[in-house]
C-alpha cells in the first residue's frame, strides 16, 4: 500500500464511519478502485484505522463519555444509567459477531450485498424519516415533546436498538443507520438517536478494532508499515470530527432524508459501473 492509498482509505473511514452510508461498503469500494487487493490483511487494516474516527467522537462528546465513566463509579446518576444502557445495546452485537463474524465475512462481502443493502438502507431511512415529519407533530401536541431524550430512554428501548444492531453486520447496510432508525422507531427525538448511536458506536467499534488488533496484528504488520497504520489513523479521525460535526449541525435543520437519496443513487452507479465491467462485482 502506498501513503496516498492509505491517506485515501483514511479519508474514506473517517468520512462515513459514523454517517449512515456505511463505512464497511465504501471502504470495500474503495480498495476496488485503488487496486487493493482483498485480504485479511486489508479487512484488518480498515477495522484498526476506526480507532482515529473513534478518538474524534471520544473527544467530540467527552462530557458525556466522562459521565458515563462517573456513573460507573458511583458518581453520576444519569451517566449510570446511560452507560448501562449503551452496554446492554451492544451486548446482542458481541455475541453475534463473535459467533457469525467468519460466516459474514465469507458471504457478505461481495459487492453484489454491498449495493443491495445500499439500496435497502436507502429506502428505510427515507420511510422512517417520512414516518417521523408524521409523528412528531402528533406527539409535540399530545405530550408537548417530539420525543424521547437519552435521560429517558429505558434499558428496554437500548436492547431493542442493541438488537437492530445486528443487522450492520451485513456490509453496506451501516451501523449508524440501524441505530438511528432504530431509535427514532421506539420513539427517541432524532438528536438523541443519533447521539446514542454515536455513543454505541464507540463501545461497539472500539470492541471489534481490538478484536482485530488481537487476532491480525501479525499479517497487519508483514503488509502494511508503520506509516500506513499511523496515516490512516490520524486521517480518519480529522475526517470523523469533520463528518460528526457537520452531521450534528446539519440534522438540527434538516432530515435524514439526503443520506436515503445519497444511498439509493450510490447504489444506482455502483450497479451500472458493474454492468460496464468498469467495476468487478466479484
């Protein structure tokens, strides 16, 4: 790998690690494009780079990180209860990957399911979006709130968005989807869906980035330096505090909406580029 395939590989992690387009998907895509041939060695070497993505969101939402870690000292009521309910969101995904993740691997990530789950995903973010503009004036005149804040969220509400979870481990799907569709289906406000997925997504991604460091360390470093590790981490940190940040803000006007549209046309080119034979589907 040379430095300006890893600089590009980092870009592209940080980029859409915790948007919901799937980082898994375009990640793959974008070894396709650069050459990069698929190994174990380059699946673990995009896992590992989401360590610098996770750094940005750690740094991002440290005041509530830092509850959380208070809570579980006895320190912090609400941050008990928050980071309870984060890790009994991310326990159905750790059981699941630990038990399925070859199986997965060897089935799912062709980019034939890549692009089908682009293309689904498209569609259910832009029906739980529609569902939503429907709802939130329903409950804002009924309860005097569009929904439910992280304070409020039960252990019941994150098992079932821990459940959804699952679902990500189909590559192209993205995690950041399911998780904030999930959440606004059992009824969190939006900004508090998208905050819990980002939370889940540091326990979550941290988990299987040291899984990968613990099981492929050793093919990692006979193909990629130090310099490769080193620049795909610290670019897809920069390039996730850009994305979360923009997200954040962007959501706060508007809807989900454009990442449906976004997934539907990705789909849509990556599908006529195969039939081309300019992109292997293999």
């Amino acid at each position: 790998m040379s430095w300006w395939q890893a600089l590009i590989l980092g870009i592209v992690e940080g980029l859409t690690e915790f948007l919901p387009v799937s980082s898994t998907g375009h990640l793959i895509l974008a070894q396709r494009m650069l050459g990069i041939e698929q190994s174990q060695a380059a699946d673990a070497y995009v896992v590992v780079i989401q360590i610098g993505a996770i750094l940005a969101v750690v740094g991002l939402y440290w005041s509530r990180i830092r509850g959380m870690v208070l809570g579980l000292l006895g320190r912090n009521k609400a941050g008990l209860k928050l980071a309870i309910n984060t890790l009994i969101a991310f326990i159905p995904a750790a059981v699941v990957g630990l038990l399925f993740n070859d199986k997965i691997e060897e089935h799912l990530f062709g980019l034939w399911p890549i692009t089908a789950a682009w293309l689904i995903g498209g569609v259910a973010i832009l029906a739980a979006d529609a569902w939503r503009k429907r709802r939130e004036p329903v409950l804002e005149q009924e309860k005097g709130t569009p929904g439910l804040t992280l304070d409020e969220m039960t252990w019941k509400l994150a098992l079932i968005i821990g459940l959804v979870q699952c679902v990500a481990m189909w590559p192209g799907t993205s995690r950041s989807l399911v998780t904030i569709v999930a959440g606004i289906l059992v009824g969190l406000r939006l900004v508090a869906a998208v905050e819990f997925s980002f939370l889940l997504g540091v326990v979550t991604l941290s988990a299987a980035s040291l899984y990968k460091m613990g099981t492929d360390y050793r093919i990692m470093l006979d193909h990629y330096s130090g310099t490769d590790m080193l620049l795909g981490l610290v670019t897809s940190g920069v390039f996730a505090a850009i994305a979360v940040k923009w997200m954040v803000s962007y959501l706060n006007r508007h809807s989900l909406s454009i990442f449906g549209y976004y997934r539907i046309a990705l789909a849509v080119v990556v599908i006529a580029l195969v039939m081309l034979n300019v992109l292997s589907a293999d």
